[in-house]
C-alpha cells in the first residue's frame, strides 16, 4: 500500500520552502519528518536555526516557521519499498496540492530540494503544471541529509545547507 506523506510545516509568511522527497519508515512510524536517527536534517538545522534534535519535535517545527521556512514533501502518497528514494515507484506517485500552497505562502521566494530526488520529482510532476510566476521561483539542489548519501561528510553537507541562512537575509 502506498505511503502517505504529512501535512506542511509553514507559517503563513515562509519565505523559504525546503522540500524532501516522501517520508520514510521511520518517519511514518512516528508522524515526524526526518526521524530516522542518522538522517543529518535536523543536525543541520540546530546548527542553522536552533531546532535540533535534542529540541522537542513541536518545538522544532515552531522556530522553522519562526524562520520563516517551510517543510514539506513533493509526494502526497507513493509506493515505496523501504526508506531509499530510489526505490520510490514514480508510477505510483500522487504529488501534493502546491497550487494551494503558493496561494496560501504568497511569500515564498525560493524552492530547496532536500536530494535530487525531490528535485527531479518537483521539476517533472510539478512544476509545469504552477503559475508562470511560480515555475519562475529559484530552485536550489542541497545535498540529501539522508544517510544513504554518503559521498559527502556531515561538514560538507552542513556548509552547502547553509545556503538557507544567505537566502532568508537576501
């Protein structure tokens, strides 16, 4: 049976939209997003806007939205056997309402792609679909904090991911 994503962690003025691929089973399991343990998501985040995993998750998600970032993932629903984004069966995958999301975060300046995953997905299922004035928006590819990308050490993840800090003071 398909896997069901979560609903978007966004305050209404999020600038800035972080998009992950479909929760895996970890995160199902618990209803968070990025709780599998050695995915590097909210390390980067606690460097970057204190909501580490040390903080409680509702606690976390309030000062992404005081950050005015949004998190939120390409896939509604998908098949996918197991945690790997290359195992996701594209066949199957029902994109979320992003037509609905740009109208509700007008704000939204910038789109990041947590993976080339999310990104191939967004830019293929998505994108074309959107306002011309949304397809428009810059796309950034960050490196995937998932622990099956292992090309790169935690460090140089965390230093492409701080990308995030020089977008939201532009």
């Amino acid at each position: 049976s398909p896997s069901r994503g979560f609903p978007p962690i966004a305050a209404a003025d999020a600038r800035l939209l972080i998009l992950g691929s479909l929760p895996g089973q970890e995160s199902l399991a618990r209803g968070q997003y990025y709780a599998q343990p050695q995915n590097a998501f909210w390390r980067i985040m606690g460097e970057l806007f204190g909501a580490g995993p040390n903080v409680p998750y509702a606690e976390r998600a309030e000062r992404l939205r005081g950050s005015r970032i949004a998190l939120w993932d390409v896939c509604k629903a998908a098949t996918r056997p197991g945690s790997l984004d290359s195992s996701i069966e594209f066949a199957t995958v029902v994109t979320n309402d992003f037509a609905r999301f740009f109208r509700d975060h007008a704000q939204i300046q910038h789109v990041c792609t947590n993976g080339a995953t999310a990104r191939q997905l967004y830019l293929r299922r998505v994108r074309p679909g959107l306002p011309a004035r949304i397809q428009a928006l810059p796309l950034h590819l960050l490196p995937s904090t998932s622990p099956a990308h292992a090309s790169l050490r935690y460090e140089q993840k965390l230093e492409r991911w701080r990308l995030l800090e020089q977008l939201l003071a532009q």
